[in-house]
C-alpha cells in the first residue's frame, strides 16, 4: 500500500530468472525419487500402465512433485487419454514453469483435444526455454497445420528441420501435399520420430492414373453386369494400344490468360461447369460441357492449398503430359490442362455409370466373377502403363 507501481519492464519475466527458480516440491523425497526413476524406466521400456502406477505412488508421497505429474502427463499421453494427460501437464507446467517436457506434453494433449491454439501456447513456451529444442517447432507446425496456415507450418518444420534432421522427411511430405497431424490416426506418435520419405515424385503419377483406371477400367468392368448399357458405353474399345503424340489431345494455355473463378461462365472460354460431381481431399471434379465440340467432360481442379504450390503446379501437369501418351482402353483419355493461376485443372473424358463404391453400398458384396470383371482391366492397364 501506498507504493508506486513498477514501471512496465519490471513487470517482463526475465528468461534467466525464470530458469533459477525451484520447481515446487522440490526437496527430495528418498520414496518419490524412487518411484520416479522406475516410473521412468518403464516408461522408456514402452508400459505406460505401470509408469503411470508410479507416477501416481511418487505423488502420494509428494503431490506437488512436478517430475512427477510429468511422468503422469507423459503415461497418459502413450495410453492415448489425452483429456487426463493435458490435465496432468498443466499441473507439471504450474508447478515448474521451466520444465520443457511438461510443456512438450501438454502440446501434445492439446494437439489431440483438437486445440490448436493452446498448444501452439505451450510450444511457444518450449521454444522461449530452449531455442534450439527441434520438437517445440515440430508440434508448433502440427499447430498451424490444423488450422490450415501452411505457410507458417512450412516455415516451423524448416526450422525443426535445421535442428534435428531426422524432420527433414516431415517437410518433404508436407511441401508434396501430404497431411501431417491427424488427431484421429492411432499412430500419431510416429510423428514425433524420422519418417520415410514421401514417394518419388514420379511415383506420384499413379494418383491421376489411379483415377483414370478407376474411371473407366473398374467402370467398364461394372457395367457387364450392372446395366447393360453401360457396356456398350464403358467397354468400347478404341484403337489398339500404344503410345499416342500427347500434343493431339493436352495442351497447356498461356499462363498468362486471367483466371476463370470456377463458378461463374465459362471456364477458359470454352467448358461450361454443370455440377460437382464429387470431392476429396486433393481436388473436386465437375461435370462439364465443352461447348466447342459439344460433348461432356469431366474437369478435375486442384485443392486451392496445393495449386497454390509452385513445385505442386509444375509437377501435376507433368505428370498429365506422362498420362497422355498412355493409349489403352481402360485408361481415360485427358484432353487438356488448363493452368490458370491460381487455379490449376485437368480436363478428362467423361464416363458415366455407377462407382464401385456405389455399387458396394447397394450391393454390400460383390461375386467373385464380378470382382474379377472389375480387377482385370485395372491390373491389365497398370501393366500396360509400367
């Protein structure tokens, strides 16, 4: 009382003030020491249950051991009860403020409680204590990955990458597109060490050829026996296969042309969207006219996160050029790529008829005979195609 308040840099929490101070139940305690180192050893030995068991004696004997909460926060987060684990780490967090694996729990809890802003928090505070900690950039990345910021989870796993290389394989999956963090994958903790590498970029080539076979292949396959019909529409057969001049079917516009919102007239001043007719996680495909020659075609467009990648652009449509020389009849043709900044499309035969996923749901289960008319044109165009 009666003392003036101190000025606004008194009032900064001083890093090296920060480190000196003694965690709460700090004293030893011979019992809780105990605990803690075989609480410890098993969990290195992968059996959380029982280093969770001594976590929980250790703080019987000191219940504000912050080691000790920590070693509960740790057991709980392998036991993947993530709720419990958060709890624990805030608690180990409140006790120690300088503890970094407390901190590192913690975003790991909050991660999988689907918080992506407090635990972008708490791997803020693991930076603020170690700089050069390559897990606090790592879980700050997965941070921004949920929610969509992948400039800023590019940028985080570069730095993770620069402390430890074993996360260069991580930005090597993400700058190919692929996700990261999955809340809901039971193997996330394979995140947290070195990851195979992405496959060869021209590996990559088999998703657009994937779809074509499925497209026409498992279609044309479908169609002996779903619908008549669809036989004769899915089972033609062009010319003999072989390898065609791509140029006849795909060019590439100037990129210099103005993009075409999807959504309004005409895309590229000739296709005229109809309908989505369906989405996943890299693109959405519309069916569309092509009112120059009159007929319909499907238009394939790139998720607006990865055409917004150079590299991305540059290696879709080559890999469209590779698709195009393909000649066989059960692979669909493409006819033109459209990149038109930032939107990028691919241009493919339409094909009508039921997906073997809608054929699954109606049917639930297919005969063997069926599944064979599916499989063999796929296997026969893989072949063909390698």
């Amino acid at each position: 009382y009666g003392r003036a308040a101190p000025p606004p840099d008194a009032l900064r929490v001083d890093k090296a003030i920060l480190l000196s101070q003694q965690p709460a139940g700090g004293q030893k305690n011979p019992a809780s020491s105990r605990f803690l180192s075989a609480g410890a050893e098993r969990l290195s030995a992968g059996d959380p249950a029982n280093a969770l068991a001594a976590a929980e004696a250790a703080l019987k004997e000191d219940p504000r051991n912050a080691k000790a909460w920590g070693l509960k926060a740790a057991a709980l987060n392998q036991m993947r009860r993530f709720g419990e684990a958060e709890l624990a780490a805030k608690k180990a967090t409140e006790l120690d403020r300088g503890n970094t694996q407390a901190f590192r729990d913690l975003a790991w809890a909050q991660l999988h409680n689907g918080k992506a802003d407090e635990a972008e928090a708490s791997a803020n505070q693991m930076i603020f204590l170690d700089p050069e900690n390559p897990e606090g950039y790592l879980l700050r990345a997965f941070a921004h990955e949920m929610r969509g910021d992948r400039a800023k989870m590019l940028a985080d796993l570069e730095r993770a990458a620069a402390r430890d290389p074993k996360y260069l394989n991580h930005l090597a999956h993400a700058r190919a597109g692929h996700r990261l963090f999955d809340p809901q994958s039971p193997d996330t903790d394979g995140l947290l060490n070195a990851l195979a590498p992405p496959p060869p970029p021209k590996s990559n080539a088999l998703i657009w050829l994937g779809v074509a076979l499925l497209g026409a292949a498992g279609l044309g396959g479908l169609g002996r026996f779903l619908h008549p019909m669809l036989a004769g529409l899915l089972n033609r057969r062009r010319t003999g296969p072989g390898v065609r001049d791509p140029s006849a079917h795909s060019t590439v516009p100037n990129p210099s042309r103005p993009a075409q919102p999807a959504e309004e007239g005409l895309l590229a001043d000739k296709y005229r969207l109809r309908r989505v007719a369906g989405r996943g996680g890299m693109s959405q495909v519309w069916e569309a006219l092509d009112t120059t020659l009159e007929r319909v075609v499907a238009v394939k467009e790139m998720a607006p996160e990865l055409a917004a990648d150079p590299a991305l652009r540059v290696l879709y449509a080559k890999e469209a050029r590779t698709i195009a020389t393909l000649r066989h009849p059960n692979i669909v043709e493409i006819y033109e790529i459209l990149d038109l900044p930032p939107h990028l499309y691919l241009v493919f035969e339409w094909v009508s008829g039921k997906t073997v996923a809608q054929v699954l749901i109606e049917k639930k289960r297919l005969p063997l005979d069926s599944v064979k008319a599916v499989m063999a044109p796929v296997c026969e165009a893989l072949a063909f195609a390698h």
